[in-house]
C-alpha cells in the first residue's frame, strides 16, 4: 500500500438508471485489471452484488466497493470503485458514495436513452463536483442507436459527443477505453499523509464475528492497525483490529494512507454507532469534522406481524439484525389487537420495503404479514406539531373538541420520462392520483417519430406508495421511467377511515383517506371484505366510517340451519314458530357475539391493496 502515492489513486463510481449495465461493467473492470479471473466458460455475473435478493431481482441495494490496480505507460495505479444501486429508493446509498469519489461514469444505455434517474444521479454528481466521464453502453444491442443517444447526452446535460466513450459492457467492447479515460480524466485525491488522520465513514455492515465493519476514505494522514482511533459524532473510542481493501473480497493490509478506501474493523458491537458521513481522528488529535451527511428519512411506514405470533420475540431478532446492515430502516414497536405484537417499520420507498420483506423470509425464514404502507403526516394542533404515521394514533379530524388547526401530508416532485404516444395516458394518470402544477418539455431535440416528452408535476407521496408504479409500467407498456425527489408537506383534506365489523372498529384495518376518495374506497374495500370474511352464526353489518358518518355497508348473512326439515304437514304457524325462535336467538347471538378476523382474512385484504 505503501507504493500508491495520492497521484496514483483514483477514487470513482458508477452512476446510471436502473438496469443500464452498473454491476456488469463492474465485471468487466475486476476482469480486465485482473482483480477477479476470467471464467472458461460463461461469464462473472455481477460479481458484486452478493445478497440473493439483489441476484433474483437484477438490482443492486447495497453499495459495494472494488480496488483494482491497472499499469498505464509505466507506472502502477489503484482504482477504487464503488458500485451504487440505481433504484430512486436507494438514492442516499448513491450519494453517500459519491462523497468518497473525485470522479463518476456516467452510463447511458444505448437502446433507451437518457431516463428519469440518469438526470437526477448527474446533477447529484455535479453538485459534488465530481468529474464525469459519460459512457455509452450496449451498442452491441440490434435496437442501439449511439448516434441519436449522443445527441440527447449532448441537448441534456451538455456534454461533448467527442467525451462519450462507446462500450458494450457485456461483450467487453471498448471497456479499456474506460480504464485509461479513469486514469486521465479523474484528479487524483488531494491529501498529505504526515498530516493528522481524518477518515470517511461512508458505508457499514455487520459482520457475525468482527461486529460492525466500517469502510471509510482516508482523506488525510496515515491509518495503521493497532490504532486507537475516535468518532468525532459518537465521541466513543476504538482500537483499530484489522483494516484492508476491498479485492473485491477484504485483503487485510498493514496500513491505510491519505486517498485510499478500505475497510476496518474495531470491535464495534453495534451497527447504530456506525454514523455514515462521520469523521474517524486518532485519539489526542481531534481534526475539524468533513462536511456530514443528512440522514435519510424514513418515508414509507408499514406494519409487520408475525402470522403466528409466538414468533414475535425470533422476527424482532431478524429484524434488529437486518437493521445492522440497513442502517436507513426504522423501528418501533406495536401492538394490534387484531394482530397481536409487531413492530412499526419506516422504509425509505415501496421497493425498499419490499427487498427488507424479501430479505427477512429470505435469511431468516420470517412469515410475516405487512399492513398497508403509510407515509408521516404532520398534524398540527393549536400549540404544537405532531407527525403521525400510525393511522390508529390519526386524530378524528370531524371531531370539534380535537383541536386540529390543520393536517399536511408530505409531497414529492415527480419527473417522468415518457415517448410522446404515451404522454397523454401518463397525464390522466397524474390527475388521477391528485397531481398538480403538470409541465412538460420535449427531451430529444430529434425526429418527432421516436420524440420523448418529461412531464413534472407534484404528487402526494401516499398515491405513489400503493400501487402508481405498477400503473405507470401497464399504461405506458413499460417504456416510462419515473423518478422523484421530497418536496416538503402541503395542506391537505384527510381523514381516518375506520372499519367496524358487527359495530366494532378492527384497528389493524384503518386507514388514511382523501376526502375526494373516500366514498370510492369506502365502497371497494367493504366489498373486499365481504369476500373475505367467513359467515358467522349471525348476521354481520361490515361498514367504512369517518368519525360517525358511515359511508358504505355490506351485510354478511348468517349461517341458518334448517329448523323445519323435520316438521311436515300441519298448521303453518307451526313452522313459523321455530323460525321465530331461530330469530330470536339470532339477535341474542348477534348482541354478544364478536367476529374474529382470521389472519388469512387480513393475509388477502393487505396483499392486494387495491
């Protein structure tokens, strides 16, 4: 380590929108440095991406990183890569790191185009001051047009045809291209290694028998195991026991110096004092903190029960243990009386909340039900500001004596990408979902048969979080792309829908509605719960209701064994006085009688929302 000065450093990411080929160009990189061996026979497949739920799904979620070394002219340089996922629910894994990189790939598929994220993840490298090597990926492929893609790079972000490096990733066309463009274009890191220690803590993760690994970006000073070092957020004091590059698996070196991204372990036990964006000091030495990260805000909240619920004391292990490597995730007890104990959970989107799902059955064999996701509305009373992401804690807004003031839910700024046939669907969709202040303007400066429209507008998060994605695919058959950013709250007409089945509210049913919706949900989530719910032996009114006002019913007829099978011939009134007594005892029934929902019943209300 010690034969790599600062000017043979370069610290470098890869930037793109989902599923333009980040984690296989990465491939490509480890092979042709020599980093990872060449297969004989298929090819290394996202060498990166370790979780099973990112191989199953093609995404990436965690950030990764990657030092390679590669000679050019005569001298040796490291390279160090840090892989980024592309999801929008993933943004702050990109941007925490970016702040360990001097330079970034800017990669564009050739077939599809500048898309919704490519622009969010430029500007976010810009604002970093980050150098940006734009990359044309998947020329191999029959529908590429590089020419025209160009062009766009060239209308969108201003970048020079002549910069754009032209590679097939897959195929490994051009890609060396990229290791020299790394090695000219990208400055160096600036740092002196007789200068005090200061460190980046830009990702961690959890390791079973070294506790919580930390990698971080020596920007000044020289780093050496047996260290004792201190976080300048946490205050806490560490004895530096291992520390290392990433190759990409953990090669344990002797010392870290200024420019250089490795790894470190210094039995820390809990994964919650690991602070990304903290700077890590010698102890009796402290330096002046970098510039930190804000920390992402959980906008997403969703119940989770165990469907068997002595499981709950195993699912808050598998969760405080998932929490480790998932820093951005957020806990909470609670307790239902339908559902029994659980834990409320804060997600930074839906997906991100879909891959914790699938991570907890898939590595800790969880069954689990999750309840209908929220989004944190402020509720603001006469003296104060409450934010509330439980519909159960929603105060009853109809209620004069609640001294609400006002209710704001969170917006966000929504861009979508669309071709020009589609655009007038998408804005139908918007609408539909209550989207204001709608723009557009023509992204491709080309020929108007293949013209692409964006389309901004503002959106409340709560219509995005159920199931627009799915919509926007269906309706633009999979050609739109989306992408949106937090836009602060916004007044708005909300109020908690509650369901009472045979006059008793369910908890773990209720939710929070726009008034402009709400005899529409009323009606479908009544109908769905009349599918669902089993017959009892009396009568069940299922009814939706905000405050006493209630605006939709289904009856849910009762069970009736057939009291006069056994009487034939005779007066009538014979027979109608057992049906009578059946009656009756119906209504006595139906005064003491209280319907349990079984867990299968909530199982299929929750798993299709809509």
């Amino acid at each position: 380590m010690e034969r790599y000065a600062c000017d043979l450093l370069r610290n470098f990411s890869i930037i793109a929108h989902i599923d333009h080929g980040k984690s296989t160009l990465a491939d490509r990189l480890l092979e042709l440095t020599g980093t990872i061996q060449k297969k004989q026979t298929g090819k290394n497949e996202q060498v990166l991406d370790k979780l099973k739920v990112e191989r199953e799904r093609g995404i990436t979620v965690k950030a990764q990183t990657a030092s390679m070394t590669y000679r050019f002219g005569d001298k040796d340089y490291m390279l160090n890569l840090i892989d980024t996922p592309g999801h929008v629910d993933f943004a702050w894994e990109v941007s925490r790191s970016l702040a360990a990189c001097q330079g970034a790939l800017l990669l564009v598929d050739a077939s599809q185009g500048v898309q919704a994220q490519t622009i969010s993840v430029f500007h976010n490298a810009k604002e970093r001051g980050l150098t940006i090597i734009p990359v044309l990926n998947k020329i191999d492929l029959p529908a590429a047009q590089p020419e025209r893609i160009a062009a766009q790079m060239q209308h969108t972000f201003g970048i020079n045809p002549d910069d754009i490096i032209k590679i097939s990733a897959k195929t490994g066309i051009g890609v060396e291209g990229i290791l020299e463009a790394i090695v000219n274009r990208i400055p160096p890191p600036i740092g002196s290694n007789t200068a005090p220690l200061k460190a980046f803590l830009f990702d961690s993760m959890y390791d079973r028998y070294r506790g919580v690994i930390s990698l971080i970006n020596v920007q000044e000073g020289i780093l050496r195991k047996g260290d004792k070092i201190a976080s300048y957020h946490t205050r806490k004091k560490y004895e530096v026991t291992e520390l290392g590059i990433m190759h990409p698996e953990e090669v344990p070196t002797d010392s870290l110096r200024a420019g250089q991204v490795g790894y470190i372990a210094c039995n820390m036990k809990e994964s919650s004092e690991a602070h990304i964006g903290d700077t890590i000091y010698r102890v009796g030495a402290p330096v002046d903190p970098l510039p930190g990260f804000q920390p992402a805000k959980a906008m997403v909240f969703a119940g989770v029960f165990p469907v068997d619920s002595s499981d709950f004391p195993k699912l808050e292990e598998s969760i405080k243990r998932l929490t480790l490597t998932d820093r951005s995730v957020t806990v909470q007890r609670e307790s239902s009386s339908a559902l029994g104990q659980g834990c409320r959970l804060g997600f930074l989107g839906t997906l991100h909340m879909d891959v914790f799902r699938q991570r907890l059955e898939d590595e800790y064999d969880a069954n689990i039900i999750i309840t209908a996701p929220t989004v944190p509305y402020k509720v603001i009373y006469r003296d104060r500001e409450v934010f509330v992401s439980n519909p159960t804690e929603f105060p009853e807004t109809t209620d004069t004596a609640s001294r609400v003031k006002e209710i704001q839910e969170p917006i966000v700024k929504a861009s979508i990408i669309v071709p020009e046939e589609y655009f007038g669907d998408m804005m139908e969709l918007c609408f539909s979902h209550r989207g204001e202040d709608l723009d557009h303007r023509y992204l491709d400066s080309g020929t108007s048969s293949s013209s692409r429209i964006i389309l901004t507008c503002t959106l409340p998060l709560s219509e995005i979080v159920t199931n627009f994605f799915d919509q926007l695919k269906s309706r633009s058959s999979g050609f739109a792309s989306f992408d949106y950013e937090d836009a602060g709250y916004k007044a708005s007409d909300l109020a908690k829908m509650s369901f009472l089945l045979n006059s008793k509210p369910v908890d773990a049913l209720a939710i929070i509605v726009h008034r402009s919706a709400q005899d529409k949900i009323a009606r479908e989530w009544v109908k769905k719960l009349h599918k669902v719910i089993p017959r009892q032996m009396f009568e069940v009114p299922i009814q939706a209701a905000i405050g006493r006002k209630v605006l939709a019913r289904e009856t849910l007829s009762a069970l009736r064994a057939d009291v006069t099978a056994g009487l034939y011939g005779g007066h009538y009134e014979r027979k109608m006085k057992h049906l009578e007594n059946q009656k009756e005892g119906k209504r006595k029934m139906k005064k003491m009688g209280s319907v349990d929902l079984p867990q299968e019943a909530f199982f299929d209300i929750l798993s299709n929302k809509k």
